[in-house]
C-alpha cells in the first residue's frame, strides 16, 4: 500500500531511539521518572514511530513531487513578482499546518495562539522569499546568513528576556516534518531551472535561512507587542495508574 514504507519505520526508529533510550536513561538516574509518567512516554514513543513512518511515506509520494513541480513551474513563467508572492503564500499556509507550532503556541499562555501562529507563519514566508532570491540572484549564503544573524543578536539585547528563548525555539519549529520536505522540494524545483551545477549548491542552507524568519519576527514582537513576557506554561501529563488506564487515555485523546 505504501511504497517503501518498511524503510520509512527504520528511518523513524533511528530518529526517535537515541532520544528515547537518553530520556530513559535520565529517568532512572538523574531526574527519576513516576511509573505513569514513563507508560505515558513509551506508549506515546512506538505511536511517534509509527505516525511519523506513515506521514513520511505520504510525503515522498505526495509533497516532495508537489513540491519540485510547482517550483519549476513557476519559474518558467518567467515572473520574480509571481514567484515571490506564491512562495510566501506556500511558506505561510505550511508553516501554519505545521504540528510543532501549534504545541508551541499552546505552551506560551501570555500571547493568544493566533498571534504567535500569524508571526511565525510570516516570517517563514517572508524568509522563503529571501531564500528564492538568493537561489535565483546566487548570492554568497555565509554573507546572508551572517548579516541575519545579526540583527538576530542585536534585537535580542532590547526585547524583554522570556521572549529571547521563544524566539530561537520558534525557529526550530520551522524544521518540521511538514515545511522541510515543502520548502526543501520547492528549492529544488527553482533551482533545476536555471540547469547550472550552481544552482543545485545554491538550495543548500533553505531552511537554515528561513528558520531565522521567525526569530526576527518573535523578537519584534517582544519589541512591539503589549505582554509581560513569552513565558511557557507548566505542563502536566495525564495521572494513570496502570497501563490499560494508558491505553484509555490514548484511545479518548487519539480522534483529536
């Protein structure tokens, strides 16, 4: 049914068990674990494999060829304006779909989620237009990514201190599995266009630049916006006492 799909498991196993085995290894050391804690983490760890091995599977047969075509395309029509204002559309309707900013949002209680949602979204989009340019014009990414940078720094010495962590962790949202195979697909379409060995070196560092949209735009927002701060809200995961009061837990939540 899914073509490669067996690969795609493999891939998700060797992404999400370094990480599982260093949470588990933490929580029988350093930071103990309670025991509803930790069948709330492995029932929620073989689920993070198994959706991420489909939702990759659908992306190489869906969004990735999507993607390529729809770059090329727009760049024989031989139109920068119509190429710009499609690509920052693309970069903010998928920056939007994105499952990680929607966690983040939820966890920030001193912005509404629509405005943080809008100003990441946006500056993803606004970047991806940087990038375009910067794949069709050929400039130097070490410049570029230097002068963003920056400003980066700079701004972060003015807008309030919680908003500082926010911002960076804002721009890691951007390497989802949603925007990357979108943005990374797209760049490789607009460059095969111009058929030089240069322009495929030119799609490197896409995301690297577009992640820095939203950590421009975050900290703006601390400079403009009226809150007392990007605070995280506390999380507390569901009490269960056994594993099948897990499992219930799961089944309740999972149609959401």
């Amino acid at each position: 049914m899914f073509p490669g799909l067996k690969d795609k498991i493999q891939e998700s196993l060797r992404s999400v068990a370094p990480v599982a085995v260093i949470v588990l290894l933490l929580g029988m050391t350093l930071t103990p674990l309670p025991l509803d804690t930790l069948v709330l983490f492995l029932a929620g760890t073989v689920l993070l494999v198994l959706g991420m091995s489909l939702f990759n599977a659908g992306v190489d047969m869906s969004m990735r060829v999507f993607g390529e075509a729809m770059g090329a395309a727009l760049t024989r029509r031989r139109s920068i304006v119509l190429l710009l204002i499609v690509c920052f559309v693309i970069g903010f309707l998928v920056t939007i779909a994105e499952p990680d900013l929607s966690v983040l949002a939820n966890q920030v209680s001193s912005i509404p989620n629509s405005v943080l949602l809008l100003t990441i979204s946006v500056g993803v989009g606004l970047f991806l237009v940087f990038a375009v340019l910067r794949i069709l014009l050929g400039v130097p990414i070490s410049w570029l990514l230097a002068g963003m940078y920056a400003l980066v720094f700079i701004l972060s010495i003015f807008v309030p201190n919680d908003f500082v962590p926010l911002a960076f962790d804002s721009g890691g949202v951007t390497t989802g599995p949603i925007t990357v195979p979108f943005i990374l697909a797209l760049g490789v379409g607009i460059a095969a266009i111009r058929g030089d060995r240069r322009g495929v070196e030119d799609t490197f560092g896409l995301v690297a630049i577009c992640s820095v949209g939203p950590i421009l735009t975050v900290l703006l927002l601390g400079l403009l916006y009226n809150t007392s701060g990007g605070d995280y809200a506390a999380f507390y995961s569901a009490a269960v006492s056994d594993s099948a009061q897990a499992a219930r837990e799961f089944a309740l939540h999972l149609p959401k």
